[in-house]
C-alpha cells in the first residue's frame, strides 16, 4: 500500500484537482478505517470468515473482490442513466454474476489450486453485501471515475481487513505465513526445547469471530466509534 | 424516472445478449486451457500417491507431464478385473478419461475401474505400484483419493486424499501428508490373503505401528475417518478380481 500512496502524490502535484482532489481521496480512504465496511458497516462477514485460514487464497479474494467491485461500479457507472429502476437491482446482479464468472473462469485456466481452493467463495462474491451496496448507494449516482474510486477504496477496505484476520488466524493456527513455517523456523533457532504451539481454534470460523472482534475493539477505540 | 415496458423489456433483452456473448466467449476461448490445468491436476494427484508432496510442488508443469508420460501407464478394468477396451457405447475408454466421480453413482458391477501403473522408466513391465483410485462420502460432501500397492499388491505404499468441503481443520486434514504418511506400510491383505482393507481408529494419537491394518484417527473427525474406511475398503474389493488376476500372473511367471 506505501507505494500506491506514494504514486498517488505523484499524480496530485501533476493534476490535482481533475485527478485526486480531497474529496475523490476521501472516496478511497473512507472505506479503509473511517468507514470500513467490514468493521463499521459489518457487511461481507461470511466470506471473511471462510476464506481467511491462509494468507494465499485470502490474496487471492482480495484482489478478486477489488477488481468485481471497481468494474461493476465502473459498468453501472457507465450506464445509470439507461438502468430503468424498477429492473435496476437484477442488472446489479447480473453485472456483477458475469463478473464473478469470470474471475471464477481465470482462476480455473491459470490458477487451478486456486480455483479448486476458492471456487466456491469466489461464486460468494455475488452475494457479498459490500459490492451491491456500493453499486446502489454510490455507483448510481456518480460519475464514472468516482465510482471507480469509491469501488476500489471499498474493496481496499475489504481487503486489508481480511487479510488481516488471515495473517493471525495462519500464524498461530498453522504457524506459518503463505506456507512458509515460521513456527518451526523460530525453534530451529531457539533450538529443539523450544517449540511453539499452534491453535486449533484458529483454524475453525471461530478463530475469525475472535480476531475480527478484537480489531474492531482495537479499531473502535482508537477512532471513539459509537454505534447509534 | 419512470421508463415504459417496452423499454425496460428492450434494455432487459441486451443487457442479457451482451453479458452472455461475453460469458461464453470467456468460456470458449479458456476451455482449453482449462481442461489442460484439470488434466495436469489429476496427475498431479495419481502422482502424489507415489511421491511426496514437497517433491511434486518443487516440478514445474511440463517435468511433471514428461515425468508422467515416461513412468505411468494405465489401463481400465471392470469388477471381474478384465482389461476394457471400450465403454457399453462402443467408444473407446481411456484411463485419464475415466470420471471416477461418475462412475461411483452407477452400480459397481457396471463401473470402469481405472489403473494407475507406476513403472521404471521406459520399461512398462517393472512394475513398483499399482495406482488405484478411490472415491466415497465424507461427512460434508465426497471424498477421494489415490491408493498406490506395492507389487505384493497388498502393501500400501502410499495415499493421497482430497475432498470437497470437509470442515477445514478437522476432515479436512486427509489432505495434509502429515495424515497421508499413516497409510504407508499398511497391508490391506491379512496373511491367509483374505482382504482386511485398512481403517482409521477412533481417537488420534495412539501408536499402531505394530498392527498392519489399523491406522491412527483423526480427532473430531470421526465421520470423515469412518468415510476414509468406506472408502478404501469398498473400493478395494472391488478391484479385488483384478488384484488377484495380477497375483495369479506373478505367481505363473515365478514357476
């Protein structure tokens, strides 16, 4: 992330007001803390739960999410003064289904262990509350470039969170980092004696409860956020 | 804003037009290098019945194609453990074709069987396992595997699982060597040759090294163990037929 913000800088001082003014970078950094819509808004808990045992295929979401959401919200960007509204939420779908069709149709071609992992939570991404609530609440409404902000910025927030709650719920369930075993590496140098244990329950849904609970304590309290 | 049917109807038609051309051109163009990838994924399988993991993940695709092709041959029986050449519909069957899948859901007298032969390089007739594929129910959804026998076709020389959503963590552990590395060394025939099979006990942790036909559970995965259990044991009595062709065969061939 240090070095999109550090080309984000870059494009300012070049164009500031067309390209990322104060409020199109609001757009984007909202949704990381401010409003994320894991912690905050709570949305697109299911997914976040059942992808995160491993930081490889949580990866693998995250980027899924960020490119459906930037392209549905492009596309019904691009279109919303054609969506007659009374159809408006089933062309949502359908956008967004054809998306994840074919990110699902990639994985399966290029990256089959993958697919074969996530193919049943990517086809979850329909159904993620987060993308349709950005498609109706923002992409609608909003010129094109902006939606395309706001869908990123959302994803962004998604996608840090999760792969948050993967980091823990791998390290100390499996005691290793996208399949490198930090566990055995950190007694290998202590020595045989030392030996650090992994956590069953980290491996299970519970374990995400736990560590998402806990950011969203540590998140709450550092921002003062009350739910009204 | 308030548009007329027509409209919605017409937008309704090309919205749909438009998105399906580009699903199945999608579709279309990544078929084949999908079914490459699914191809490449069963072999991967077969293989990992006969070698460890760790060796499979450091080959890249084509060495494991090449390795394939240079030290596996297959064949495809039926329950009587004859060779089949040909399907009821009089095409043509091919081992790595064989959806094991599929033919679980048929009777198992009208099953096609495949066999797996893992061979010296080159030499088709210096066998060093038989390569047999397994499939049955866990608690959640199916489970399957490779079995792979030594050539006294009784000794386990190694196993691989996989499943199609066992609770991560707990059934879904038949995936990790760790739990694969138990079956090797079992024997699935007592030593009156009649079949045994092998079963996962209840309760993880204990020591069976000195029982052949036992090997240690999985804690609180009980439904998934008893489903290995099936699994194996269905499926190795049904290629009992062909087991004991190949048993006679070697038996001919040392007097």
């Amino acid at each position: 992330m240090s070095t999109e913000t550090a080309e984000k800088k870059e494009e300012i001082k070049k164009d500031a007001e067309a390209l990322l003014s104060k409020r199109r970078k609001k757009l984007i950094s909202d949704p990381l803390v401010d409003d994320n819509p894991i912690t905050i808004q709570v949305l697109g808990i299911c997914s976040a739960l059942a992808v995160t045992t491993q930081m490889q295929p949580t990866l693998v979401m995250a980027l899924s999410v960020i490119f459906v959401m930037v392209m549905a919200n492009l596309t019904i960007s691009l279109l919303r003064d054609k969506i007659p509204t009374r159809v408006r939420i089933i062309v949502q779908l359908a956008v967004i289904a054809t998306l994840v069709t074919l990110v699902n149709e990639v994985l399966k071609a290029f990256a089959f262990d993958m697919y074969k992992e996530l193919s049943v939570f990517v086809g979850l991404i329909i159904t993620n509350c987060i993308v349709m609530g950005r498609l109706e609440a923002f992409a609608l409404g909003n010129k094109p470039y902006d939606s395309v902000l706001d869908g990123f910025g959302s994803a962004l927030g998604y996608s840090w969170i999760i792969l948050a709650v993967a980091f823990f719920r791998e390290l100390w369930g499996s005691g290793s980092l996208f399949g490198v075993p930090i566990f055995d590496a950190v007694s290998g140098i202590f020595g045989e004696d030392f030996q650090l244990a992994t956590n069953g329950l980290m491996v299970t849904p519970v374990g995400a409860f736990i560590i998402l609970g806990l950011i969203i304590w540590v998140q709450r309290t550092k921002t003062g956020y009350v739910e009204h | 804003m308030q548009q007329s049917n027509a409209y919605v109807i017409t937008f309704s038609v090309i919205l749909t037009v438009i998105l399906g051309l580009l699903l199945s051109g999608t579709s279309e163009v990544l078929r084949p290098i999908q079914k490459k990838a699914e191809e490449l994924d069963t072999k991967k399988q077969i293989l990992g019945a006969v070698m460890q993991p760790s060796e499979i993940r450091n080959m890249k695709d084509e060495e494991i194609e090449a390795f394939y092709d240079s030290r596996i041959a297959s064949k495809v029986v039926n329950i009587e453990g004859e060779e089949v050449e040909e399907d009821k519909d009089g095409t043509p069957v091919n081992a790595e074709t064989v959806d094991v899948g599929k033919n679980y859901k048929r009777a198992p007298e009208d099953r096609l069987y495949p066999v797996f032969i893992y061979h010296e390089d080159g030499n088709e007739e210096e066998v060093i396992a038989y390569i047999l594929p397994v499939y049955g129910n866990g608690l959640w959804d199916n489970i399957w595997g490779y079995l792979a026998l030594q050539t006294d076709l009784s000794t386990i020389e190694g196993v691989t699982f996989s499943h199609a959503g066992e609770t991560p963590g707990l059934g879904a552990r038949i995936t990790s060597s760790d739990v694969q590395s138990r079956f090797t060394g079992k024997t699935i025939y007592d030593e009156g040759g009649s079949l045994q099979s092998v079963s996962m006990q209840k309760g993880e942790g204990r020591d069976y090294s000195d029982d052949p036909h036992k090997v240690d559970g999985l804690s609180g995965a009980t439904i998934t163990a008893e489903g290995v259990n099936k699994m194996i044991r269905s499926y190795m009595s049904h290629y009992e037929a062909y087991l004991n062709r190949k048993k006679d065969e070697k038996e001919i061939a040392l007097n």
